[in-house]
C-alpha cells in the first residue's frame, strides 16, 4: 500500500476503529467520552428544563386575571347561580 492509500477517509476510520477496538487505553477514554457526553446531556437538560419553568412562572405572574375569571357567579330567579353577563 502507498501512502496515499493510507491517508483515504475510508482507510483512516478503519484504522482509528481498529485501534479502539485493541487498545485498552483507547478503550478506556473511549468509555470515559462517552460517559462524560451523557452526563452533560442531562444536566444541560436539567437547566434548560428549569430556565424554561422558571420563564413560564414569570408569565404566569404577570397576566393579569380576566374579567370573566374574577367575576363571581350571580344567583339567578330560580336560585342557581349562573355565570355574570359578559
């Protein structure tokens, strides 16, 4: 094989795959990767999940309530309370 043969996209992977799969080392970095990538998933999930509750309190707060949820009901002729005219 030439050299340019080895410096192909295809030949590379297979042999940086090659060597993960027979290194120890390569084996233990690789797992560490992998186990520090998951774990900085979930906790930016974590903080984007609670910037986002915290954004939806902060909106819930401030809308004011409506005349139609503040109003008490009114009682009617017949003695059941029906909902105030809008």
């Amino acid at each position: 094989m030439a050299l340019e043969e080895y410096l192909e996209s295809e030949v590379a992977i297979a042999v940086a795959a090659t060597a993960v799969a027979l290194s120890p080392r390569a084996r233990r970095l690789l797992r560490r990767g992998a186990v520090y990538g998951v774990a900085g998933a979930l906790k930016t999930t974590d903080v984007v999940t609670a910037a986002a509750r915290g954004v939806a309190r902060g909106v819930a707060a401030q809308v004011p309530a409506t005349e139609t949820d503040a109003a008490p009901p009114v009682a009617s002729s017949e003695g059941s309370p029906r909902p105030s005219p809008a």
